[in-house]
C-alpha cells in the first residue's frame, strides 16, 4: 500500500507541483496509519517496524516528489527555450526579406498573441504610424498595452494582449532585432536616393557635355552660313548661296533631331512614356522611318513583304525606335554597302512574331561593348563613324521597344557588321 501511496504522490507531483505533492505524502502517511497500521483506526504505531516503514516512506515520497516537479519545471523551460529558439528563427529569417519589419510584426502578435503591432515615429507635430500589423494597431503609445522604445524616436506599440514575466526576454530580442530592421530599412532608402541622386548627377553631366558641344556644333554652322547670306559687300555666287542654304537646312534638322532625342530620353528616364498599343503595319511604319531620316535615308534598301501581319505596338514609338536604329546604322555603315531594313515572321513558343532587322555592314560591335552602347550619353567611337549626336538614339531605341512590350537585340552581320533586331508580337498572338 505504500508502493501505491508513493505512486500517487508522484502523480500529483507531475500534475500539481511539489507543494500538492507534500499534501499527498502526508495524506498518504496518515491513511496508511489509520487503516494498515496495528492498531487500526488509531493514529497510533505500537510496532517499530511499522513506525520505520512510515517514516523511510515519507521521506522517500518526498524526495520523489521533489525530483519529479524538477523534471517537470526543466522540461517545461525546454518547451519554452524551444518555442524562443523557434521564434527568434523565423525572425532571423524574415530579416533576410524585403519588407521585414512587417514580417516582424506579424510574427511578434503570433508569437505572443497580441491582436495588433504596430511602429510609430514620434514627429514635432505628433506620432506618425511607419508599419502596422493587425486591426486596430495603436497610432500613439497611450493607445497601447505595451511599448518599447526603439531608438531614434521609434516606438514599438503592442495592443490586445498581455505579457507573462518569461516573455520580457523574448519580447526584449524582437524589439532590438525590430530596430536593427527598421535601421536597415531607412539605410536602404537613403541608399536609393543617393544612388538616383548620383544617376541624376551623371546625367546632367552628360547632359551639359552635350549641350556644350553636339548642341554648338550645329548652331555654329547655321550661325556661319546666316552670316555669310546677310554679307551686303560680298557677291555670292548662286551655288555658293545654295551650299549656305543646304548647311542651314541640314544643321537645322540636325539640331532638331538631336533636341528630339534630349526630349525623348527624358521621357524614358521619367517613365513617362504614353503607349497606345495596338495593330500597326510593319512596312508603313518601316517606310515612315526611313523617311523621316531625309538625306540619310535615302540609300536605305526597304525589303518587308506584302503579305507581313499587323504588330501590336504604338506607331509613333515604333517609327521613332526605327529611325534611330537606320540612322545610328546609317552613320556607321561604309558608302559601299547600304543599310537594308528586313522583316520576318517567326514562332517562338507557339507565339508569333515578327523580327524587323537593321542590317550594317559597317565595323560592328564588340561582344563587350553591347550593353554599354544602350547607357545614355555612350558611343562606342570607331575611325570609320562621323561622330555625330550625343549617344542617345539606342537607349532611345530600347526605352520604346520595351515600352512596347517589345525586345531589341544585337546580332552580328554574316561578313561583318551589326544587325539590330526589333521583335513585336503578331496581332491575335497570345503574347506573354
């Protein structure tokens, strides 16, 4: 009967705790006294085996007892330190993803079971909410049941809920990991905005390279040739006035080109391009091109079929795009060997589509340089170009064909040269 007695004191010390175990050992005690014990129904011992058996079991069921709530508490903790190893892991892990501190916040209410989190920044006009998690997430610290300063007038606003003391230490992590987040986040943000603050430096100063000289060249040409013609002491032939008059129309559409593009690129770099999609034909917007060059396209060979389909692009775009890639050509290509402008049909991936390709035979571009050719403000400068423009027309290019939903590549000419190549879906195509 003491066997059974000591088992259930060992029940209750798992169950209750060591003090509802005492209770069960001295229970146990006085009912083995009270029923087992000669005399019975007296608590009273007359055999000193028996007062013996009594006592070594009451100290055994106590020592039990003690030993057995120590288990319980050391396992209990180990839940615990599990449950926080568990959790400060999947903090560490959405520290590693954009948009953390929202992450953080979401997993700090589950984890402790809060119903909203939120992080607010104390401004000279009052408090402004920088995250939030959950309904009703407190805009002020008065608004919540617990806080934590955070560091750089940063608050951590917890509401809906209550701590028990075994959290404060974890509760303490999260918010210093929540402030290494937060940090990070606002270091990310100036880091944008210095690095669009050096692009945009970069830019203005390729922008006034140009001005200074792509935009003088030209003017100083018409300046010349308007202040030969208003010469009243010289007699200029007719083919000399002629001459002047070429200059001044060739500089002049020069120059419009070149403020064209200025404008153009612009408009990419802002994203503020206004595409209207839809069916286009492919050799009146070739033709449009070529046109729209003058002079200089004038020995471009056209060689699209009748029989090509409609592209989904914007027109205006697509021309513009063109122009640029025959006239960058254009300028590249020797005299010997005109630019020919090709399109084709092709399927890729059940998908139709049409290439139209920009074919030089000039020196080409290296594997290298393909990418670098597309920055704004860069030319790739060999012996045989003019030099002319300001190195914005294939970045202009590229900017319109992906507006468009388009791609634009480069390939190398069979026997030397540069092919540009502008792929557009076909009209009806499940385009991607």
């Amino acid at each position: 009967m003491l066997l059974l007695y000591l088992v259930l004191a060992m029940v209750v010390a798992l169950v209750g705790g060591v003090l509802p175990a005492g209770v069960a050992v001295l229970g146990g005690f006085l009912l083995a006294n009270w029923y087992f014990t000669p005399p019975y129904h007296q608590l009273s011992i007359t055999d000193g085996d028996n007062a013996l058996a009594l006592v070594v079991y009451a100290i055994a069921a106590g020592i039990v007892a003690l030993l057995v709530d120590r288990v319980g508490r050391s396992r209990l903790r180990a839940a615990r330190l599990q449950a926080e190893a568990e959790a400060l892991a999947a903090l560490a892990g959405s520290l590693a993803r954009p948009g953390s501190v929202g992450d953080m916040l979401g997993q700090l209410r589950s984890t402790f079971g809060f119903r909203a989190a939120s992080l607010i920044h104390r401004t000279s006009g009052g408090w402004d909410v920088l995250v939030a998690s959950g309904p009703a997430a407190p805009s002020r610290p008065d608004d919540a049941d617990i806080h934590r300063d955070l560091g750089r007038d940063v608050t951590l606003a917890l509401a809906g809920g209550q701590l028990t003391g075994g959290d404060e230490r974890l509760l303490n992590s999260f918010a210093a990991q929540l402030a290494a987040a937060n940090e990070r986040e606002r270091l990310q943000v100036e880091a944008v905005r210095a690095a669009d603050l050096a692009a945009a430096n970069t830019l203005r100063a390729a922008l006034l390279q140009a001005v200074s000289h792509d935009l003088r060249t030209p003017l100083a040409s018409i300046k010349a040739s308007i202040s030969s013609l208003r010469q009243r002491d010289i007699a200029w032939p007719p083919d000399a006035r002629e001459e002047f008059e070429a200059t001044i129309e060739q500089e002049t559409d020069r120059l419009g080109r070149i403020i064209g593009n200025l404008l153009d690129m612009s408009r990419v770099q802002a994203a503020a391009l206004a595409v209207e999609l839809g069916p286009v034909g492919v050799e009146e917007v070739v033709v449009g091109a070529v046109a729209s060059l003058g002079g200089d396209g004038r020995a471009v060979v056209v060689d699209v079929p009748d029989a090509m389909p409609d592209v989904v692009a914007d027109a205006p775009l697509l021309e513009r795009a063109l122009a640029n890639l025959v006239g960058n050509a254009v300028r590249y290509a020797p005299a010997d060997a005109p630019v020919r402008v090709r399109a084709g049909e092709i399927v890729i991936d059940g998908r139709g589509r049409v290439d139209i390709s920009v074919i030089d035979r000039g020196p080409g571009i290296r594997p290298a340089d393909r990418e670098l050719v597309f920055q704004p403000f860069q030319r790739v400068v060999d012996h045989q170009a003019d030099g002319r423009g300001v190195g914005l027309g294939l970045a202009i290019a590229r900017g319109f064909v992906e507006a468009m939903g388009g791609e634009l590549a480069i390939e190398d000419t069979p026997g030397g040269g540069t092919t540009m190549v502008v792929g557009l879906p076909v009209v009806g195509s499940d385009a991607p």
